[in-house]
C-alpha cells in the first residue's frame, strides 16, 4: 500500500510529493526521510512514524491548479527507482499510486528471490535489532565510567526488565556490551554475507586466537600494541562509532539489499535511489568509520599475515618495499597502508571497497563533493591540487559501502577484545 503527503520547501517553496510505501516498518518505527530541494539545495528532513509524517508545518494540499509537482517515492527499507524519483508530474499523474515492492521486482537487478529473502532479513532485523539500536549509545557513557551498578540498572530499563540480576564486575559489564555487540553484528549481517565473507575470512582468524596458547596471543598483542594499544583502540575509537551508526542504521537500510543479494557493484545496476539519507551525512557517516577502520586495520591483517604465512610480520605479495613488520605497516598513511595490501587478492575481496581513499580524501576537504540530487550521482574531487582527478560514484553506492564498512568493524572490534582478553 503506498500513502501520498505533501511537503513545501521551507526556504524556496517548492512542492513535493512523497509516495511513502506503508509496509510493516513504517508505522512501527520513526523513520528518516532526506532529499534536497532540486530549486534550492536546501536539505529537507522529514520523518515518518506511527503519527504520520512530520514536521506537520511543512505539509500542504494539492490542487489542479498547482504547477507540476516533483514526486519522489520513498520507503524505509527498499530501494527507489528512477522512474519514480524527482520525477516532475501533473495533477492528475500524481494521483496515480505505485508499490515500491512492484517496482522494485520489474525495475531492479535484484530477482524476486532475492527481495523475499531480502524481506525475511529485514523481518529479521526488526524484530531484535531495530527497537534496540540505541541502546549501545545510551550504555556507552557509563560503561567508560566503570559504572557496575549504573549500567545494570540502565540496561534493565533499556530492555523494559523490571527485575534483573545487577552485574558482579567491570569485567561482566564489558562482557554484556559485547555480547549486545555480536548480537547487533548478526542481524546487520545477511545470511550470504555470513557464508561467505564471514565463513571464509573472519572464522578462521577467530579460530586463529582460540586455537593459540596464551602466550602466543600475548605475542600477537605485543606486536599490535606496538603502533597503539589495541584495547585503547576499540575504547576510544570504534565502540563511540558504532554506537552512533548503529543509533542511526534507519539511515541505510534500504543499501542492504545488494549484501542480501552478494551484489557488489552498485553501479551501472540500474541506478536505485535512496531517500533515507542525504550526501552530506552519508559522506560523514563513511568518512569517520573509514578513519576508525584504517587505525584499526592492523589487527585484522596482522592475524591475517599469521594464518597466511605463520608470521605476523610477513605480508602475502606485498606492494611496498618498505614495510616488512606490522608495525611499519599500521604507522604508514590508510591510503599506503591499502597500496600495499593490493597485490592480497582474497584480503582485497574481503574488504570489498570499504577503504576508499578516493572518497574518503574528497569528504575530508572543502568542496571534495558535487552531489547532483536528481541522479544522486557523486563526484569526488579527491585532490585538493588538481581539479582533473575525480572519482565518480553514487548515493546508494556510498551507502552501501556504509554497510560493509560496518560489519568490517563490528568484526575487528570483537577481534580485538578477543586477543585483549586472552592475553590477560
């Protein structure tokens, strides 16, 4: 079923017409509408939730008499396509309803076998994940206080328990923030992904650590700690990450279609939409967890040089002559550090794009990024010295990478304190 509202552009006045699909998400959870006036470049920001779209002052009604109006359909879970994004449409067009779910099976490179399973994930994510995606970001502040009883009782109210047993210890506390962690990992992760990316690469280096002696991993951790401690690491860095990317995951949702579906160039695949998220914070949102992943991006091939070749310090065809321990390695810039993995092609498949200098060097500085709104098309002006050097790419293809990136994380980050509290 789809729902019509219509929206004014606070700044210009322009209409819109958003075509909401009213699944089994939209009236249980708020959900982020983003775009950006095609007149003005402001960015417009709605809500959808079980009271409707909001803000309500920005609503209007329709006439025939009004100009033609710019429809952009929207759902919080699937992807857009084209022919019914910033489309200009008279009156009577636009009274003409469509299903996203519809055009998405005729209009997409994604099979009707795909978008069930796809449907059965999302059914999936909404049941354990989504009505508790802010509890980490709330649980945060006291577990780097060390709180015992504050978090046992925050986390009871979190989770609507009324009695429950308060933790003994730090040590329990810390135990039960990722233990919330991997279960949060195993609903943003699709079953194919599991399979495959998960099965082929990050279990064997689990089983790496729980196969060693302790002090074998206390030697792992010596040589990591070296260019940073790796428990400062994931304090520090990665939990406030992904506390607030997971707080807000509404936001790339409808992205996570292409891992469902082991789809890995977004491009070219019949360009979708996304309209849960602007550019702006979806260049942010990749751009920090880039910085985090790269400063954490020792331990995953630090173990990974182990099970390769049995030495932690020996890289499988590396791509630079100067780096011959993991200590060299994690002190290079993120951009060498990937130059140097290039010639790992099974390392490379794994990260799947998710460490991309282009971008991340054309979010970082003024004017890196031209988004054009109406094809959601991006280019990345990646050298603030040469205005020639672009990288071209694209909302949904930016926001994908988001998702990888994710997981990539979640997956070192439960990595790393497996070694840290191991090597106790």
């Amino acid at each position: 079923m789809v729902q019509r509202g219509y929206v004014k552009c606070p700044s210009c006045g322009k209409l819109y017409q958003l075509k909401v699909q009213l699944d089994r998400n939209i009236k249980i959870f708020e959900w982020p509408i983003s775009f950006e006036c095609v007149d003005c470049g402001d960015n417009l920001t709605y809500t959808y939730s079980p009271r409707g779209l909001s803000p309500k002052e920005f609503k209007f009604v329709p006439s025939p008499q009004d100009p033609p109006i710019t429809t952009v359909a929207y759902s919080s879970t699937l992807p857009i396509t084209g022919d019914v994004y910033m489309k200009d449409l008279d009156y009577a067009q636009s009274m003409i309803f469509s299903s996203q779910f519809l055009n998405l099976s005729f209009r997409s490179p994604f099979s009707v076998e795909e978008i069930h399973k796809y449907d059965l994930f999302i059914t999936r994510m909404q049941d354990g994940m989504l009505p508790y995606r802010g509890v980490l970001k709330a649980l945060l502040p006291i577990l780097k206080k060390g709180k015992v009883d504050a978090f046992s009782k925050k986390m009871a109210t979190l989770f609507n328990e009324k009695k429950y047993k308060p933790l003994g210890s730090a040590q329990d506390m810390y135990d039960s923030y990722f233990e919330l962690l991997k279960g949060v990992y195993l609903h943003i992760a699709p079953n194919r992904y599991l399979e495959e990316c998960h099965t082929s690469f990050v279990k064997p280096l689990e089983d790496l650590i729980n196969n060693s002696t302790v002090d074998e991993v206390r030697a792992i951790k010596a040589k990591l700690d070296a260019s940073g401690l790796i428990s400062v690491w994931y304090k520090e860095e990665s939990l406030p990450y992904l506390a607030e990317a997971i707080n807000n995951i509404q936001k790339i949702v409808p992205s996570m279609i292409y891992a469902c579906a082991g789809i890995k160039d977004v491009e070219g695949k019949d360009d979708l939409k996304i309209v849960t998220i602007g550019c702006d914070d979806a260049t942010d949102l990749y751009k920090n967890g880039y910085e985090v992943l790269a400063h954490g991006l020792k331990i995953l091939v630090g173990l990974n040089n182990l099970r390769e070749n049995g030495d932690i310090d020996v890289f499988s065809n590396p791509g630079l002559g100067d780096v011959d321990t993991i200590t060299k390695f994690a002190r290079k810039a993120a951009g060498k550090m990937i130059e140097h993995l290039e010639g790992n092609i099974p390392f490379m498949n794994y990260l799947d794009g998710s460490l991309n200098n282009k971008i991340r060097n054309a979010a970082s500085h003024s004017g890196g990024i031209y988004y054009n709104v109406q094809t959601q098309h991006i280019e990345c002006y990646y050298d603030a010295t040469d205005d020639s050097k672009v990288y071209e790419t694209t909302l949904m293809s930016v926001c994908r990478l988001c998702h990888v990136l994710l997981l990539h994380l979640l997956e070192v980050t439960l990595l790393a304190r497996k070694i840290v509290e191991k090597a106790k």
